[in-house]
C-alpha cells in the first residue's frame, strides 16, 4: 500500500476533529444557592403585605363615608329610632285607641266649639273624657238644648264708627236659620226700642251708685227736667251667608248704650246664637255684595 494512500474512513477520522458532546443544560438558579435572592423576596412580600394592609384601611374609609351618608352614624341611629316610636305610637293609637274618642276627634275637624272644649285633650281619652264632663256639669240640664251658642267669646272691634251714620256688622259661625234671624233681630229691636224712649241718658242715673241695703230715694222731679237723651233711626237687620248688619244712628243716645247691646249679645251668644264677632263701622265686610236682595242667595232681613 502507498504510504500516502487512506481508505474513506480513515480519512475522515482523520480530517475531523473529535467533537464532544453537548454538555447539559445548566440547571436554573435555586434561592438556596443565591443568599441576595432570598433577601429580596422577602422584600417583595412585605411590600406586598404593606400595600394590600393599605388598600385594606382605604376601603374601611369608603366604607365609614358610605355609612355616615347612609345615615348609619350616631346621630342616623337617633333619627331612626325616633321613626320607629312615632310608628309604635301611631300603631298603638290607632288600634288601642277608644272608638268614642276617634269620633270626637274626628269631629273637631268641623266643630270649632267642640274642638275649644277638647283644647289640647286631643289624643288623650282620659283628659277628653274629663273636659267631656266638665263641660257636662257646666250646662246641666241645658246640655242637650237642641241650640246652644258658642263658648268662645265674641271679638269686638271699631272701624271709623260714627254714631250718628254707622253700620254694625255680625258675624256668626253659618248661615242663619229663620229662627236665628228672629233672635237677633228681636233683640236689636228691643235695644232701639228703649233706647228710643230715652233709656241711654247717663244725666239721671240717680240709683247707679245707691245701696239697695235701706230703701232707696228717686226724684222725678229731678228726672223729669233732664235733657231728653234718644236714639234717632235704626234700619232693618240684613243677613247675607254668614254676615248681618244694621244701620243706626244713635242720636243724642250716651255711649254706654253700646255696652248694653254688648251685654245682651254676650248671652245671646253664648246661649242660643254664636257670634265670631261686632264690627262698629265700616262699609263692607266679608263678600257682603250692596244691592243683594234675592232670598234665593241667601239674603234674610228682620224688619223693625
């Protein structure tokens, strides 16, 4: 064989180098062989721990603002327990309540003169049982008179009045009955009437001051030689809705003639026929319209 001479396979093993083979592939870094690696992880959990206890406190604060605007803070509570004894209250009224005392109260809606004798009883049976019977034991007999009047006091008040060319005005709780224009009409006729025939002349009032102890003294003489003191003219008593007037004028009459009406008034008031209030003067009141004389819109007249 020629000394230069190489079989293929020979040649081969010859020209290439003897490669190796691949070295496995590095295993991945483990924390145990890496000390810094373990710091830091400890790091990142407590950074995390330290931002999930924040998120925790900022929730437990929208949470708290939620729960003031939901009225659950203190003062919500108070507010709330305030509602439900008003409710508990209202419960308990309206089934424990007795039903005599619904009917009263109920009543007073309509009845000013029912509702001034119950006052500030309402809602209490046993202080309305009592004002009940007081006001029973006030009337006695005449408790269960088929009119009574009013147990409110009238109001009295002045508008310009001029004695000799004034309007008196009445105002009563409803529109007259028949019965009622005849009472008021009879006694402003009566009051005309004596006070027609002198009767309001405080020049011979001899007996006003007197003691009726021993027998008084009169002097007619002395009576008889006063000024005469009358009134002068009266108009017919008017009624429309819940409106009257009537037209004087007072003449040479005192003034005290006026109280005297006022009397008669007040127990007519609070006996048969109630009275809101006298007006002495002015032209017009309430929707009292001049030149209404139709029966059929309520208009009701007292000749004198």
């Amino acid at each position: 064989m020629h000394p230069m001479s190489f079989t293929h396979q020979q040649f081969l093993h010859f020209n290439l180098p003897q490669v190796a083979p691949p070295a496995p592939a590095p295993a991945l870094w483990s924390v145990s062989s890496r000390p810094w690696l373990s710091i830091r992880k400890r790091e990142m959990e407590c950074l995390t721990i330290t931002a999930a206890a924040a998120g925790d406190l900022s929730a437990d604060a929208t949470s708290s603002s939620s729960a003031k605007g939901s009225g659950t803070t203190a003062r919500g509570r108070r507010l709330l327990k305030v509602r439900e004894e008003k409710r508990k209250r209202e419960y308990e009224r309206l089934h424990n309540y007795p039903a005599w005392a619904k009917v009263l109260e109920d009543a007073c809606k309509h009845d000013t003169e029912l509702r001034a004798v119950l006052g500030d009883s309402i809602g209490n049976p046993e202080l309305m049982r009592k004002r009940v019977e007081e006001r029973v034991r006030t009337k006695g007999q005449n408790f269960y008179k088929s009119k009574t009047g009013s147990v409110l006091t009238f109001k009295v008040s002045f508008r310009d009045f001029n004695p000799l060319d004034s309007y008196i005005w009445f105002e009563l709780y409803g529109s007259p009955s028949d019965r009622d224009v005849n009472l008021l009409g009879s006694v402003i006729q009566a009051w005309y009437v004596i006070g027609r025939l002198g009767a309001f002349n405080s020049s011979n009032l001899q007996l006003g001051g007197s003691s009726l102890e021993f027998d008084p003294l009169y002097d007619a003489d002395k009576g008889s030689k006063v000024m005469p003191s009358s009134f002068h003219d009266i108009s017919n008593v008017e009624f429309q809705d819940n409106w009257g007037r009537v037209w004087v004028d007072l003449g040479t009459a005192d003034f005290f003639s006026i109280d005297v009406l006022l009397n008669c008034l007040t127990v007519l008031s609070s006996e048969y026929l109630g009275i809101q209030q006298v007006v002495f003067g002015g032209r017009r009141m309430g929707d009292w319209e001049e030149g209404m004389t139709n029966s059929g819109d309520g208009y009701k007249y007292f000749e004198i």
